[in-house]
C-alpha cells in the first residue's frame, strides 16, 4: 500500500475533503521520432492530466459539460466513463502489479478503496443514502473485476503510459457513435489509422523486431474489450443506485 494515500480520500462517486496525492507517471522517455504525428500531443496532454489529476476527474466525469451539442463534446461524453475506469485500472497497475493478491484499488483521482473495507469509501462520504455495507455489497464485484481480471491483463501485456494513451485515443474516436457525421466518421477512421501508425513507431523504436511490433500491437488493443467490460459494470451498477436514489450518482454515469 502506498503509504500516502488513505481511504478518506474519493473520487468522482462523491466529494471528501482530504487532498492526496497518486502514483506519478515519469513520463515518455523515449526519443520521440518526428515521424509521429498524434500520439506525442495526446501524451503531452495526459502528463498534464496527472499534473492535476483531482480537478481533471471531477471536470471529466463528476459535472456537466456537454451542454451544447458538436462532434468533439459526443465522442468525450461517451469517452468519459472508460476513461474513468480505465485509470482505475492502470493505476492499480502501476502501483500493484507486482504483487499477486492485490488488496486495494487505486482510484482514478488518486485514492484507493481496500477490497475488503469496500464500505469504508461510501462510508465517509456525503452523498450517500443508504447503509454504506448496502452500496458496498453492489460495487464490490467491479472492483474485484479490476484487481483480479484488468491488472494481471495489463502486466500481461506490459502496458505502459504511452501504450494507454493510445488506448485513450483508439477508445474517444469512435466511429459507432450515432450523432456524429459521415464527414467526422471519416475524420475519425484516419485519425485511428495514425494512432497505429505512431504506435508501431513507438515500439519500433524501443528496438522490438518488426513481426513482434504487430503482435505486440495486437496485445495491447486487446485490452480494450477488457475495459470496455468494467466500464459497463460499473454503469450498470451505477444505474441501479440512481434508480433507487441510493448515491449521488456523477454526471457521466447517468447518460
């Protein structure tokens, strides 16, 4: 356990006051090849999530910020409860992975919840309605999923900050998305065809041989099926409560 973190502290379910910090990238540090054309920015762009990664939950997933319609705010509405779960997920890697029975998950705000203390998280906060054991009891299984399922996935792979930008990437330009554009449809399948590209380069340039690039490549999106599946868990789950009026439930989990 990361001795700077404590319970007390909470992500996007609810709001609790202790401020902590979470396990820091330390960032690509890779020769960054000019050939790549997307990714390098992204990245930019996550290190700059992690330097304010409290703020950047509760404006992504916990307030409303896609009042007005265009193509960019549909594809982050429909990207923001992946990524939210998503980094739940690589932060309990980066911080456990190596250990074998993993006891806590690190939250995508920096906190963490132990496993077994499930209740303790919903416990402390303000915008519970029911008994805490109660929510404890509905969300368990999703943390379970992420500890038991997601990180053995990601130290299998051997996932990295880049590589999960790209998954970041690959999972926000999605064209199955109904109220976009045939033209923004178009936009988006070239953009998914540089992200690959940079990728390929990005592995091609840590000294992995040609034909292990590919597989390599294809381990990692394979991951995305992965956390597509907690992200539908913790939705469902997240429905069921604001069904019930049990939690506060964040904006981005009502769509």
């Amino acid at each position: 356990m990361l001795p700077s973190l404590v319970q007390g502290n909470r992500d996007s379910y609810g709001k609790r006051t202790t401020l902590l910090g979470s396990p820091i990238s330390k960032g690509f540090t890779e020769k960054r090849n000019e050939e790549m054309k997307i990714l390098p920015k992204m990245f930019d762009g996550y290190l700059k999530f992690q330097s304010l990664r409290r703020n950047s939950c509760t404006l992504l997933v916990g307030e409303n910020n896609f009042k007005s319609w265009n193509p960019e705010k549909t594809l982050f509405e429909k990207f923001a409860v992946l990524f939210d779960n998503a980094e739940k997920s690589y932060n309990t890697f980066k911080a456990y992975g190596h250990i074998k029975n993993i006891e806590n998950i690190i939250l995508a705000d920096g906190g963490y919840i132990k496993l077994d203390e499930t209740y303790k998280f919903f416990a402390n906060s303000m915008d519970v309605n029911v008994d805490p054991q109660q929510l404890a009891k509905i969300f368990l299984q999703c943390f379970t999923f992420i500890a038991k399922v997601v990180v053995p996935a990601m130290k299998k792979v051997g996932a990295d900050d880049f590589s999960m930008v790209a998954i970041y990437a690959l999972c926000l330009f999605k064209e199955d998305v109904a109220d976009i554009s045939d033209k923004t449809r178009e936009t988006i399948s070239k953009i998914k065809e540089e992200i690959i590209r940079d990728l390929h380069i990005y592995y091609r340039n840590k000294g992995i041989e040609e034909t292990e690039v590919t597989i390599k490549i294809c381990k990692i999106l394979l991951l995305i099926p992965t956390l597509e599946h907690v992200g539908r868990l913790f939705h469902e789950n997240f429905y069921l409560v604001d069904l019930f009026s049990m939690l506060d439930v964040p904006i981005a989990y009502k769509k």
